[in-house]
C-alpha cells in the first residue's frame, strides 16, 4: 500500500489531503492503521493545548480568539472540536465550525469536528490518531476543544500538553458546580463572560476552592470577554508560561497502550477464537442465568491460550 503522494501532500499543508486523512482514521478505515504508521515519526512537535468546560462557557468563542492572536503570531493552528453524538446519524451535532467562521479563508487555521460516539470522558475514541495526523501536518499548535459535559471530562489532561478549563459567572448551584472535578485538571482557569454580573464571587469562590488544591500551587484565573476580544492575550502568556511535567506523555502513552492492546486483543479473540453468533449465545445463557459470566469468560481466555 503506497500512501507516500497522500502522506507528501498531508506534509506540505494541502487542506484536501488533512481532511480525507482525518475521515479515513475516524472511520477506521482500511488504509487507516498504515497511515497512522507512516505518519507517527511526523508527531509530536505541536503545542497541544485542551480546553474543556461547561456547555454554554464560550469554549468555541475563546477558542477562536485564541487562534486569531496566534495567527497573529504567523502560528499555524489546527483546531479538533469534539462534539457530541447524533443518535441517528452518529455524527457530531453542534458543528463548533459554525462558530469559528472567520478563519474560513486562512489556509493556517484548519478546523475539523468529531464526534464522540458515545465514549465518555469528553473525547472521541479516535482523538489520539487524529491528533497523531493534525501534527504530522506541520501546524505549530493543535488545540482540542471538548464536548463540555462536566466531570466527566478529563481524558483531555492525558492528551493535551496544558489544559484549560473554562466557567462562567451564574454556574447555577456552587456546591455542584465549584466540586473539584474538572477544575482539578486545569493548568489555567478561565472565567469567561467576566464583564456579567456575579463575576468577582465566582473567582473568590474559585480562589478559596484551589487555595488548598493543586499541592498548593493554584492555577491562575484569568478573566476574559470573548465577545469582546478582551483578555485572551493574558490567557495565552498564561498558557506560556505552564509547562507539563516530563513524564506526563510517558504517563498518557502507558494507558494508551494498554487500552490499543486491550482492543487489538479484544479483535482477535472474538475474530478468531470467539464468533459473533458464540457471544449472541453466550450472552443470552447468561441474561436467562443458565450460564456463569466468569466461567464462560474463562473458558475463552483459556480457549485463546492467555491463561
């Protein structure tokens, strides 16, 4: 499979040969494990950044305004926009793109949107491939914007080099929402819509939360309008000036390689030594009670000469 003429457009920044790339990974496509292959000792140079939040916080305004100053910069940025699930079509639901039309003809902004597929956590089940191809691609920074659903949403900290989580004034109940959770994550808190009322008691309340977190070095808040464009320049020196520990990418790519090793397996064994119509009728002996789930997984592993 030669997928070099594919793999040189891809490097030399063609927009047509990024997106079909993309679909092929997303989809798992046939091509896609080569491709992946090929593209690896390509990445790792970006600057990955993550930000995630509740629904409603402003992530894609901020996000667009960060990229405008970093295009300003003559930064090239990739942007993944991981959206919700469509039900129906399995596709993402919000088009965060929408959003972010002002870069629509700056060929150094490329936006794509991603489902979820149900996965939890706030990612995509294939956001680490598409991350993979994104920085094999040349942009110097990828930013990852996440489905906001909560506290739920941390597998953004393993993926991302520095994280930022956003919340705005009127979160609604303060118990529920200032839990440590997803604030736990954060390199960088950023109260958006700062220029609406209740501002000043949601960062005290943030402040007295962190006060004791984070081994007593807290992350800054930085307030920002994103409407307005303002504070989104203090946002990125404050994005600069973290830095993630050395071993935090030997650390996400640990769990990584256990959850690819745990699939790969997965395929095998019920590719090869368990059928699809086996696992039909082994689960439902087991749904009647006419069979114990942890012999029958015994016997399979047994069966694939892994006991």
């Amino acid at each position: 499979m030669d997928l070099s003429p594919w793999i040189e457009k891809l490097r030399n920044g063609d927009p047509r040969a990024l997106a079909r790339a993309l679909s092929e990974v997303e989809d798992r496509g046939p091509r896609a494990e080569a491709l992946l292959r090929q593209l690896f000792p390509h990445s790792g140079k970006s600057w990955r950044l993550g930000v995630t939040g509740a629904p409603g916080a402003g992530k894609s305004s901020l996000v667009n305004r960060l990229a405008a100053h970093l295009r300003g910069e003559k930064k090239s940025v990739a942007i993944l926009a991981v959206d919700p699930t469509s039900p129906f079509s399995g596709g993402s639901i919000l088009g965060d793109r929408i959003r972010m039309q002002s870069h629509h003809a700056d060929p150094g902004v490329f936006i794509r949107s991603m489902a979820t597929r149900g996965a939890l956590g706030g990612l995509a089940p294939t956001t680490i491939d598409a991350m993979v191809v994104l920085e094999a691609s040349g942009h110097d920074v990828v930013i990852v914007e996440t489905v906001g659903v909560g506290q739920a949403e941390v597998d953004v900290v393993r993926l991302a080099g520095i994280v930022s989580v956003v919340v705005t004034p009127g979160m609604g109940d303060d118990v529920q929402a200032l839990k440590a959770g997803v604030l736990e994550i954060a390199d960088v808190l950023v109260l958006n819509k700062a220029d609406q009322p209740g501002a000043d008691r949601t960062q005290q309340q943030l402040e007295a939360m962190l006060s004791t977190a984070h081994n007593g070095h807290p992350p800054p808040i930085v307030r920002t309008v994103a409407t307005e464009d303002q504070g989104i320049g203090e946002w990125l020196a404050a994005l600069r000036s973290k830095e993630r520990p050395e071993n935090a990418a030997a650390a996400y790519w640990r769990e990584k390689l256990l959850a690819m090793l745990g699939q790969r397996l997965l395929e095998k064994i019920v590719g090869e030594v368990l059928t699809e119509e086996q696992l039909s009728e082994a689960a439902n002996e087991v749904a009647n009670r006419r069979r114990n789930p942890y012999d029958f997984i015994a016997e399979v592993v047994a069966k694939a000469g892994l006991s």
